[in-house]
C-alpha cells in the first residue's frame, strides 16, 4: 500500500488563530509542530497498517510548516510552493488511498476554525456542480480523478461531519470542537496524536470499501468572489464566463483543466487584494 498525505494547518490540535497559521504569527513555530506531530501520527498509523510508503505533500500557506528534521524516518516530504497541483501535488494513480490531516470547513461553515475555501481574502463560495464544496470536497475530488480513495479526513467537529455527508465509509478523527471561527475545546496534542494514528490504522482495515469521489464531466465551476473587482480579473482567464457581479463560471470535460483554471482565476483576483 501506498499512502498520500495532504496536510493543513487550521485543523490541528491546539491551532486556533491567525497568530498560528500565518509565516509572522507569533504562534506559527509552535504550530509547525503541532502540524508535524499530527502528520507524523498519521504516518505511524498508515505504517502500522502495512503501508509501504507514505508521500506527504505540505498544503498549508507558504508549504513549507512541517519542520523537516522532525518528519517521521520513513515519510517523504513535498515542501515548498509554488506547485501545479496545490494541496495535491505528488497524487498519481499508484496510490492507495489518500489521508487529509488538520483540515478545516468550508468557507461559511459554522463552527469551525478559521474555516476558508482555498483563499480567505479571495473567495467566498465554490460550486462544483452546482453543490458548495471545501477544500475536502474539490481535493477529494481530485484524487478520485485519479481513482485514489479519499480513507482518512482529521479536523473539528464540523469538518467531520462534512467530510461524512458525501466520503462513504471515510474515517474520521475529531480534534478539536470549534467553540467561534478562533476558539476550540481542543484535545492534548498527545491525545490527537494517538487518536489520528489509530484512525489512520481503522481507515485502512476498511480501505476496500472506499470507492473515489469522482465527479462526472462535464466540470462545471462557479467561483464567487468577495468583490465584483475580483470576479473582472478572474475572468480574464480563457473560455471562463462571468455569470454575475461577483461570479465566474469555468466548464470543462477534464477535471485538472477546471482545477487550474479555479487556482489561476483565485491568483488573478488576488491581485486586487
Ligand atoms: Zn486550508
């Protein structure tokens, strides 16, 4: 078996703040290692479980949170941005199945921490076929465009029950319960660690009744921004269409074309910030 990590930041133990999840956040040391720890956890259970090999692909901000030298022995890190496949750079169709560490809800999800879709200061909501996805649901879907399983999501509370209502028979591992979008009634960072390796061991036990999330073309994107002036550069991009002051659409029958062109339009409106 072989495993593939994509991990966040805003789901782990202990995190709760912009001070953590930003690169000059006063707190943003300690939650590398809050985030390493929780991985590292993630790799001991996929091990544990048989796995073979274990690529982790560091999906957080500048992509370079989990410290190196405290990556467990036997995991591979993919650190550092910019790369073509974002939070899911490193997945191809030789993997088992694919695990999502320290994630968080969907933009306007409630309660949980520092929820967002992608980019806070740039989007507001995600249509993938007309239903409002997170950054669960279009990796999810990018993985089951490779035909790889999506086993283990970890995260709050409402993170799980997201991750719950479209993975069938995906394990799910609890952290944390968000109290606001900068609060949470967190377990120990021990007791998250022991917690995620063990989903990651009941994940796999069970790993043959996954099916991928695979979403059938045509792809049909709409991105709404915070501001019209964010939608008017996001629909510079090619073949897209603005739909309405704050709204583009992109359709493509190749889900890694509407994937791109999602991230080049979130780049394009980014300027305006
Ligand atoms: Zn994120």
């Amino acid at each position: 078996m072989k495993i593939f990590v994509s991990a966040d930041m805003e789901g782990v133990a202990g995190v709760t703040d912009k001070e953590h999840v930003h690169r000059t956040g006063k707190e943003h040391e300690r939650a590398r290692q809050l985030m390493t720890g929780e991985v590292n956890a993630a790799v001991e259970g996929a091990l544990e479980a048989g796995v073979k090999t274990v690529v982790v692909n560091d999906a957080h901000g500048t992509m370079r949170n989990i410290i190196p030298e405290q990556l467990h022995r036997d995991a591979e890190l993919i650190t550092g941005a910019p790369k073509p496949m974002f939070m899911m750079e490193g997945l191809d169709s030789s993997f088992t199945a694919v695990f999502l560490i320290g994630y968080h809800g969907k933009r306007g999800s409630y309660p949980s921490v520092l929820e967002h879709t992608y980019s806070s200061s740039v989007v507001y909501d995600l249509f993938v076929n007309d239903k409002i996805v997170g950054e669960t649901g279009i990796n999810a879907a990018i993985a089951g465009y490779y035909g790889v399983p999506v086993a283990l999501v970890t995260g709050d509370k409402k993170l799980a029950e997201e991750a719950q209502a479209f993975l069938i028979n995906v394990e799910t591992v609890v952290v944390k319960e968000a109290v606001g979008r900068t609060a949470a009634r967190c377990l120990s960072p021990l007791k998250a660690r022991q917690r995620v390796r063990e989903g990651a061991v009941k994940a796999l036990t069970k790993v043959s009744t996954l099916q991928p999330f695979k979403i059938a073309p045509p792809i049909n994107l709409k991105v709404v921004f915070i501001n019209p002036g964010m939608a008017e550069m996001a629909a510079l991009i090619p073949k897209s269409k603005r739909v309405d002051g704050r709204t583009v659409a992109f359709s493509s029958t190749d889900m890694i074309e509407a994937y791109k062109a999602f991230r080049a339009m979130i780049a394009l409106a980014g300027t305006t910030v």
